[in-house]
C-alpha cells in the first residue's frame, strides 16, 4: 500500500497564519464580547489573557509538538504512544470532533454569504426587521443554496493541499481580515457615547470580578484558540521541524488576543454605550445576525459597515472551516490510506449530510429534536461543551503520564530552539490544565440544562 507524503507549511508565517486563522472564527466575534461585557469588562479581559498566556499556551504548545513528534493526524498521533483503549479513544474524539462541527459551522458560513449579499445589495433596513432572520432560517431551499456555496468553498480550498490551499488563502485572508476589524473599531469607538464603552472593556474593575469570571474566560479559549479539537495535532504535522514552536505559539497568542480585543472594540463600545441597552447583548447569532444589523442601521455609513462586517466575517469563518476540514481530511487520509482526492469527497459527502440536518432543524425538521434541542444547536453542544473538555483532559493526560514532558522537551528544543516557559508549561500539563477542563465540562453541560446561566 502506497503511503502518502506528508505535506508542509513553507516555513514559521504558514503555520503561524494557518493556525491564526484556525483560531480566529464565530467564536471570537460573536461569543467572547457578550461574555466581556457580561463578566466585567475590562477584569474579564485581564483574566483572559492570563490564561491565554498559560492554560492556552500550554495545550497550543502540547498538541503542536504531539503533531510534528509523530508526523500524524490525532489518531495516529496518540496511538504512537501505545495500543491502550484509553490513549486509541483519547486520538478518536480529538478527530471527530472538527467532523462534527464542521457541518454546522458551514451552515452558519451559508447565513453569512447572504447577509453579506444583502448589505451588497443595500438592503440594511431589511435585514434589521424583526423577523428578518427568523423568516430567513425557517425557508429550508435558500439556507440550503448558501450553505451549499460556502461547502463547496471550503472543499475547494482542502483540495488544492496544505501550501496551495490553506497556507495560500490564510496568507491572503488574514492580513485584510485584520485591516477590516482595525476598520470597523476605528469606527465603533469614535461613536457618541463610545468612550465609555472603550473604558468599561479595557480598564480592569475589580469589582466586577467574580468567580463566574474566570469559568466563561476558561470556557472562550476553547473557541478562541481552536485547542482541543485536533486541529494543532494536524498543522504540528505539517510543521517543519526547524520552525520554533514555542515563538510559533506566541504569534498565535498576540493574533488570536489582538483580534478578540478587537471584536469587543467593535461590539460593546458601539452598541451598549451608544443607545442601546447592555442589558439585550446577546451571543451567538442573535448577537451577529439580529443585534449587529438594528446597530448597522441606526448609525451613519450602516450599509457600508455591514458590507465591511459581513465581509470580517465571512473571511474569519472561512479560515476556521478550512481548518476543521483539513483535520478530517488528514485522519481520513492517515487511518483509511485514501488519496487526498478521495478523503476531501468523503469528507464534503459528510458535511452535506450532517450540515442538511443543521440546515432544515429550523424549518422543515423543526419539529425533530434531540435533548430538547435542533440539530445545529445540539451538534454545537455535543462538541464543544462535552467532547472537547473532555479532548483537553485527555490530551492533558497524554503528555504527562505517557509520553513525558521530557520528550516534549526535546521537540521544542530541536536545533536550540528556546522554551522559556517551561515551568509554566510541566505545572499546567500536569495539575491545571486538567483541573480546568474539568471545570468547563461541568459548567457547560450545567449551563446547557440551565442549572447555572453562563
């Protein structure tokens, strides 16, 4: 049986922007400024980075090295380790994971392509009505066709291959990505009465702080920094074994923060204190496809700002489902030996199965739920509030009672490369990081049933 060659990134930028733009999707534009603005501002910030810079540096840092050690996706990664139930099923759930929200994720993808086709086409007063979206989700043919188009983008992507593919688009993407948050933050903050909000998200209150704090800080950086999902396990594997992977990470680290703090820049300042009401900021869509366009069309230039916002949008969820799929694709074309070809087939015959069920729950399935919950809703809840922790945990245990952090070591160290926080690294791998995981998994599946509100 022939074995495939493995691809590469060109060098350090390839990785650096691949993994960026892996991080950098729904999760930070939609999610991390409600929590900001929910959870004190500017003392949810500073918690943020805190574990941005230790609980998330170490996981990044972790499956990057588990990656580029072994030259496999996450099965074959952890598998190297041992034959074990524990370590095969440990591999299995970081792989499924992007599989499973991938589908969902293109579904949201499609909404975004017709939002921003409507802002093109001036129709902000529309998109701002009411039951716009509402109306818009329920019709099963049009969120179909749009979800359709961002698959069929996403594939295409996958297909070209790791340098032709995701190194060349994230190279193109994530520079005027950043250039359009810096855009529309610009704008947000020089609104009347934006000071204040400017002040309330980055001057750290004390007073604010809770300890719900820090569990939703801990739950965003499973959204923001695409860990726990074996994606990091997939582009370790593709990273050349002279690029550092400790600078490697802290690019990821400033690119994923800078445009979280950019995404509560362009959201808080301009809707909680510019007239309308904190108290109404919601996450998810009702935030990015029901809030933001009432916003856009009550301030000078809202056709323009949306058409800028969509297009930030767009391009973020671009980068991340290219990402996802990439994983799926590598597992399918490591553990089944299939052609690139074939994998990237399967993989687009998975995400039209899965993302129709996504598609259709809040229309013609609505009435077809599982747990109480729509497909999308509950595919998003089985993966990241369940699985992911739970990949975290393993992941954890993987490095510090099987492999060793001295082998981990000795990855980042190749040709001399420097690992300055290794302190912080052994102390989080082997105590924190597990403890926390431990955490998000309790408080996220206790949120999903409402026991606690996060």
């Amino acid at each position: 049986m022939k074995k495939h060659k493995r691809s590469t990134f060109s060098g350090k930028l390839g990785f650096v922007l691949s993994a960026a733009g892996a991080s950098v999707g729904l999760g930070n534009i939609w999610r991390f400024p409600y929590l900001a603005a929910k959870y004190g501002g500017g003392i949810f910030l500073l918690v943020y980075i805190i574990l941005a810079l230790t609980f998330g540096y170490t996981l990044i840092m972790a499956e990057t090295s588990l990656g580029r050690m072994t030259r496999k996706s996450p099965v074959g990664a952890f598998e190297s380790f041992g034959n074990s139930r524990f370590i095969s099923i440990g591999g299995w759930i970081n792989a499924i994971i992007p599989i499973l929200i991938v589908p969902y994720y293109s579904v949201i993808g499609g909404w975004v392509i017709k939002y921003l086709i409507e802002y093109f086409a001036g129709h902000s007063k529309t998109l701002a009505g009411d039951a716009y979206f509402t109306t818009f989700i329920s019709n099963g043919w049009s969120t179909e066709i749009c979800f359709i188009i961002f698959t069929l983008f996403t594939l295409g992507i996958i297909y070209a291959g790791v340098r032709n593919g995701i190194e060349r688009v994230s190279r193109f993407m994530m520079p005027i990505l950043i250039v359009l948050s810096l855009i529309i933050a610009v704008y947000s903050v020089t609104r009347p009465g934006a000071i204040e909000g400017v002040k309330y998200f980055l001057v750290p209150n004390f007073d604010h702080f809770s300890w719900m704090t820090v569990v939703s800080a801990m739950g965003q950086m499973f959204y923001s920094l695409s860990i726990a999902m074996g994606i990091l396990i997939t582009f370790g594997s593709y990273m050349k074994k002279d690029t550092s992977i400790e600078k490697s990470t802290e690019n990821v680290e400033i690119f994923d923060t800078a445009i979280a703090i950019m995404a509560g820049l362009m959201i808080i300042p301009a809707f909680a204190f510019s007239g309308g009401n904190a108290e109404t900021l919601k996450s998810g869509p009702a935030l990015m496809f029901i809030t933001i366009p009432k916003v856009f069309a009550n301030m000078g230039f809202g056709t323009a700002i949306g058409v800028v916002f969509f297009l930030l949008v767009l391009f973020a969820a671009v980068t991340s489902s290219i990402a996802l799929t990439e994983s799926a694709v590598s597992t399918f074309e490591d553990e089944l030996h299939w052609s690139r070809k074939k994998s990237t087939v399967f993989m687009g015959m998975v995400m039209l199965l899965l993302g129709t069920l996504s598609c259709l729950g809040y229309g013609p399935l609505a009435n077809f739920k599982i747990l109480g919950m729509q497909f999308l809703d509950f595919f998003d809840f089985i993966t990241n509030s369940v699985m992911m922790p739970i990949a975290a945990i393993a992941t954890c245990l993987l490095v510090s009672k099987v492999v060793g952090v001295d082998k981990i070591e000795e990855e980042i160290t190749k040709d001399g490369q420097a690992f300055r926080r290794k302190k912080i690294f052994c102390f989080m791998i082997k105590y924190l990081c597990p403890l926390f995981a431990a955490i998000i998994l309790i408080s996220s599946v206790a949120n999903a049933f409402g026991i606690i509100t996060m």
